[in-house]
C-alpha cells in the first residue's frame, strides 16, 4: 500500500471522519524521510440537505417500520447502507412488504453490480436494479 500511495500523483482521502492513525499511515507513506510531509486539506462545505432532519435509529425493526411508513404514504426516500447484504436485505424486504404494484415497481437498488442489472425503465438513469 505504501508503494502505491508513494507513486500515485494525486492521493484523495474521503471519509466522514478521518482518525490520528490515517493521517499517520499517510504522512508515513508520502515520506520519503520520515519527516512530516505536507498534506493538502479540503473540506466541502455544500450542503445539499441543509435544513433536511436526519434521524438517527439504532433499532432495524423501528428503521424498518419507519421507511415502510414513508414508503406506503408514497413519500420518496434514499436509503444507504453500508454491506451489500444489508441493501439487499432492506430491498427485498421493501418489495414484499409493498402491497402497491406500482409502488413496488419503482422501489430500485443501486449496488457493486450495476452491469449485471439491466431492468431499469428508460427514464431512469442506466444503473441499479428494480
């Protein structure tokens, strides 16, 4: 990993946090002295849903039940996860507990996949799964 980082022209670092121990890796890995190396910081500051509340839920049958409420009072929403088992899990879910055939039909999943899924309607963009 260090040769890559060493020999990459450009090393780009995104995360919602970044811990003492990334920043170490990175200083280490860019150095070719062991001294400190000069890292390039960029913060975005866009917020796109500002205003929008996030909710917070540790439960998985309370979040369930809550995207099923959106969902049947036709309400879109976007729902990330961080496996693929998990999105898979939660689109499965959404597609039999949906009793609207029309809503059930636009319930889509993006994943690693994408070339394998090639069921989307035209005006959708060219990716996910339904």
């Amino acid at each position: 990993m260090q040769c890559l980082i060493r020999n990459a022209f450009k090393v780009i670092v995104a995360d919602n946090t970044l811990s003492d121990h990334d920043f170490d890796f990175l200083e280490r890995a860019l150095s070719e002295t062991g001294e400190p190396v000069d890292l390039t910081f960029t913060i975005n500051e866009f917020q796109t849903f500002e205003g929008t509340p996030a909710i917070f839920c540790e439960d998985r049958n309370e979040m369930l039940k809550m995207i099923m409420v959106q969902n049947d009072n036709n309400e879109g929403c976007v729902i990330a996860c961080n496996t693929k088992s998990d999105a898979n899990f939660i689109f499965e879910y959404m597609k039999a507990n949906t009793k609207c055939p029309q809503r059930r039909a636009n319930i889509l999943m993006c994943d690693s996949s994408i070339q394998k899924n090639t069921n989307i309607p035209p005006s959708r963009p060219p990716y996910g799964r339904s």
